[in-house]
C-alpha cells in the first residue's frame, strides 16, 4: 500500500487530500498513468506533467523514479520563491 498526498489545484481536480491505494506500478509515472486510467478527475489533474512536481517519502523526485520501497508519494504544483 502506498499513501498518495494532492496538494494545492490537484488536490482541488481530484477531490481528495489523500487516499491509499495498491498498485503494480513500478515507477512514478507508471502510478500516473494507472492513475489517469481511473476516471476523468485523475486524467485532468495530471494532463500536465510538467506543471507537477512529485515527492518520494518527502523527498523531490522524478517521474522515472522507482517506487517499490516507497510508502508516500506526494504529487504538488512547483513551489515559486517570493
């Protein structure tokens, strides 16, 4: 089981804050797309990957990163400084 967090506008697109799902999944972006499959709400929050950050166990990564230890993974827009 992996926990996955949404912050911000894909927290918003997806209605949830947070869910736990299983998957077999073995790298982010084969997660996305298992998750772009589930229903609409999924396929627009991550229409855009390049307006997506991502974060294993609270740790910025990428979309080609495995995740078969990972126990949260966190999907964000990018941060601006101010």
């Amino acid at each position: 089981m992996i926990d996955i967090v949404y912050f911000a506008w894909l927290r918003e697109r997806i209605g949830l804050p947070r869910e736990r799902i299983e998957t077999d999944a073995t790298t982010v972006g084969a997660l996305v797309e298992e998750l772009r499959g589930r229903e609409e709400r999924y396929a627009l929050a991550f229409s855009d990957l390049s307006a997506i950050r991502v974060a294993l166990d609270q740790e910025l990564s990428d979309f080609d990163a495995p995740i078969a230890t990972v126990r949260e993974i966190a999907f964000f827009p990018p941060m601006t400084g101010g």
